[in-house]
C-alpha cells in the first residue's frame, strides 16, 4: 500500500510540474526554483510533514520535500539556537544531499565524458 | 529599422511554430510525467523500507534515500541514460530529487572541456546554484518567522 500512495503522490506532484512547463513555458530551472521554495514554505507551516506521513517517499523524494528538510532543519536549530539558527539550519539540514550531488557529478564529470545526442 | 523587421519576423516565427507543434499533447506528457515521476518515488520507498529494516532513524534514513538516489541518478546521466528517461518522463525526471542530482552532474560532465575550474567548477551550479539560493533564502525567511511565533 506504501508502495501506491508514494506513486499516486510522488506521480502528483510530477504532473503539477509538467503542467506548469507545458503551460507556463517555465524552464526546468525555474521548475526545480519554485518547487524547493513552496516545499520550504509548506514546511515551515508544518503541511509537508503530513504529506509525507501519508506518501513517504511520494512525498519526500520530489524536490518539495528537499524544501522541507530546509524548514524543518531551520526550525530545529532555532529551538537549539535561536536566532542564529535562522542563518544556520537550513544549509545545515541540506548539507547531505548537496554535498552528495557534488561529490557524485565531479567523480561522474571525471569519468564520463559527453555523450552525442 | 531593421530591429522592427527582427521583432516581427521572431512573431512570425512564434505563430508558425504554434501551427507546425502538435496539438495540446499535454495529456500524454501528465501521463508519463506521472508514470515516470511514480516509478522514481516507488524507488524511493523501496530503498526506505529497506533502510528502515535496518534500523535506520527517520532522518537519517531520508538522507541516506536521497543520498542513493542522487548517486545513481548521476551515474545515469554519465551513461546518457537519464536524458533517454527525461525525453519519455518529462517533468517526471525534473521534479524528483533525481533531476536536482542530474542538473548538477549534466553541466559538470558538459564543461569539464571548457577547464576544471571555470569549466566544471563555475558551471556545475547552473541550476542547482539557484534552487540552493532561493531554498536558502526561502529558509532564512521560515527561520525568521518561526523564532517570533513558535
């Protein structure tokens, strides 16, 4: 059943958007921009975690839910913190998976070369 | 003058455009934009539940799917098999965290020619430096906010 809401959502939230690029002409940049902000806000008003709670990974694998890791990391460090945590959470919180990205494109740039299309 | 001629020739060429695309196939996008995106959180949720079962916390867990996820998107892109799944996919290879993973490795691999520093360096952040600006600010502000009202 997991396995079906992730879908159902994470296929969701896809289809949101391909709608918005096949009707906005936003670019897939602009795309990646929008969703991480308005998951950082839904996240910040504590709406995302119930999603994820319903979907898992339909939820939290969409790049909404890389927003929320960064409002729920800045929320986390202000309690810890307070103020400076503002500055510090949410890069804190995302560090991991940027880091990641990073790592993994230079060692794939350093194999890879680029490919005809 | 001549940029009037430009200006008009460039309508010209939107209108022609519109008329040659094929029409509204954005129904079928949504629908592959949904398969593709599902099958890419289906993923995901496997790799959660295998985690979990091996007594991985919640945070720690999310992390270490996203983690896998972006790994094996970036090798995908290096193979040149990530841009065959976002010719079918559409949005449904851009919105999951996959996409974010490829739009750092496909510049990176693209312009490592141009150098390792002003090639690769300045251009693997093409998109990810953007999301990662707007998220950050976006987070400051959420910040902010939640130190007044919590």
């Amino acid at each position: 059943m997991d396995y079906v809401k992730a879908f159902i959502v994470g296929g969701g939230i896809c289809v949101i958007g391909q709608i918005l690029i096949d009707k906005t002409k936003l670019t897939s940049a602009r795309i990646l921009v929008l969703f991480v902000v308005l998951g950082c806000l839904l996240g910040g008003l504590g709406w995302y975690d119930k999603l994820i709670d319903f979907a898992g990974a339909g939820a939290s694998v969409p790049l909404p839910g890389f927003g929320n890791t960064l409002a729920k990391g800045v929320m986390a460090e202000v309690d810890a913190r307070g103020f400076a945590g503002a500055l510090t959470g949410g890069l804190k919180s995302a560090a991991g998976g940027i880091t990641a990205a990073i790592v993994f494109a230079f060692l794939a740039a350093v194999i890879f070369s680029p490919k005809e299309k | 003058m001549a940029k009037r001629e430009i200006v008009k020739s460039d309508k010209d060429y939107d209108k022609l455009v519109k008329e040659a695309s094929p029409n509204s196939p954005i129904v079928k996008n949504c629908i592959k934009a949904f398969i593709g995106g599902g099958i890419i959180c289906c993923i995901g949720q496997f790799l959660m539940n295998v985690l979990s079962s091996y007594g991985l916390v919640t945070e720690e867990r999310n992390m270490a799917v996203s983690v896998i996820l972006i790994g094996i998107a970036s090798l995908l892109t290096g193979l040149g098999w990530y841009s065959k799944i976002g010719r079918f996919a559409g949005a449904g290879s851009v919105v999951p965290i996959t996409g974010f993973s490829n739009s750092v490795t496909a510049p990176a691999i693209e312009f490592k020619k141009e150098g390792f520093v002003m090639g690769l360096g300045a251009k693997i952040f093409t998109v990810a430096g953007p999301v990662i600006l707007y998220g950050t600010l976006t987070s400051i502000f959420v910040g902010i906010v939640y130190y007044f009202v919590r």
